[in-house]
C-alpha cells in the first residue's frame, strides 16, 4: 500500500551523525541544527537518525539537474570484464548491465554527461557510446 501510493524521487543521501557534520565543518552541533532546520522547512533536505537526505529542491538549488543523462555502451565481448572494471570508478548515478543491442547503461548527472564520454574514450573495449538526455520526467 505505501509502495502504491509512493512517487519516486531523486535524492542524495549523506550517511553521517549530526554530530560528526557539525565536528567536519567546524561548528557547534546546535549551530548545524539551526542550519538544518531552515533547509528542511524549505524542503531541500530531509533528517534522521544517521542520515540526510539532499531533495529534489534542494538538488535543483545547488544545479544539479533532476533530470539526468543516459549513456549507452557497446562493448567488445572480449573486454567486458576489463570495461566494467572501469566504468565503475566513473562519478555516475547509476550503471546497469542489459541485454540487448547494447551492454551497459549509465545513468549521469547530466551535468557529468560530457566529463562521462570523455572518460569512456579512453577505455579499453568500449565500441560505442548513445547518449540520450531527459527533458522532463512525465511521471
């Protein structure tokens, strides 16, 4: 029932104790807590224990598009195994295997998409690249 009533949402989530962001950034707990609070009521974060979620809103505030880029990759069956290898160490959202025409899907910031294709040039294997960019999310 949760799930069926749930939209999905992009969110960036920081595993950390308050107590320790207000240790790294050199201010006094309740000083972070007064901070947190104005973003949370403006909605560009959520709390809890352990935990802050960076919201859509909150996204969009620090120019990081919602709405992101998607990658395609071809890669020679004999340098999958190295290709992959790679790509994971490359700063994207997601990475996925499928199958099908292609090998792998990134999904990246679009923002990232450029630094994204020229990492992907030099790797080993890699035997085509498709990007696509999201315009608007419909649902």
């Amino acid at each position: 029932m949760l799930y069926a009533q749930g939209s999905p949402a992009t969110t960036y989530t920081l595993h950390v104790k308050q107590s320790e962001l207000a240790k790294q950034l050199e201010i006094s707990r309740q000083a972070l807590n007064v901070h947190l609070r104005k973003l949370r009521d403006e909605g560009y974060i959520r709390t809890g224990r352990g935990f802050i979620d960076v919201t859509e809103e909150g996204l969009g505030v620090l120019g990081v598009s919602v709405n992101p880029a998607f990658v395609f990759i071809k890669v020679s069956p004999l340098k999958r195994e190295e290709a992959y290898r790679e790509i994971v160490k490359f700063s994207v959202q997601r990475i996925f295997r499928v199958a099908g025409d292609m090998d792998a899907i990134l999904i990246v910031e679009r923002e990232k998409l450029d630094e994204a294709l020229r990492k992907l040039a030099f790797v080993e294997g890699i035997q085509d690249t498709k990007s696509y960019v999201a315009i608007q999310a419909i649902k």
